[in-house]
C-alpha cells in the first residue's frame, strides 16, 4: 500500500469518527490525487459547505455522488482504495 493510500484511508477513518478538520487537513497534502479530490468533496458535504462540495466533486471526476450519503459514500471509496491495493 502508498503513503498515500495509508494516508486517504486515515482520513476516511477520520472523517467517520467526526474528526473533520482533522481528516481535511490530511487531504489538502493531495489535491492532485483524484481520490483525495473526491473524499475533499466528501468532506465539504458533511461540513454543509456544497459550493465547496461540488467544486471537489468535478475536480474528482465524480460529481454524479454528490446526492450520496457522505457515510455511505466514503465506505465505497474505502473498499476502492483497498481494492487497488488487492489487484
């Protein structure tokens, strides 16, 4: 597994716990990374912010979740990352 897979599922685990800031600051050392775009998308719907949201949801290519539950939605980019590192 990458740092930076480590690192987006931290902020996933994070996020989950309700630590917001804390996961948030994790996924600004990645704005590059289309993963991390999406769980930065995620992020700002939980913290209600959707202008914020859907600005991260296009930059990730994935702005067809942005109705999705966020706990839902960040289970599924959970198993995503743990997919890439099984394959």
């Amino acid at each position: 597994m990458t740092a930076i897979q480590e690192n987006l599922l931290s902020a996933i685990d994070l996020a989950l716990q309700g630590s917001w800031d804390a996961a948030h600051r994790l996924v600004q050392h990645y704005e590059s990374d289309v993963t991390a775009a999406w769980i930065h998308a995620v992020l700002h719907k939980i913290e209600g912010d959707a202008g914020n949201s859907r600005y991260w949801y296009r930059r990730a290519g994935r702005i067809d979740h942005f109705a999705d539950e966020p706990r839902a939605e960040l289970a599924e980019i959970r198993a995503m990352i743990a997919g890439q590192t099984n394959g």
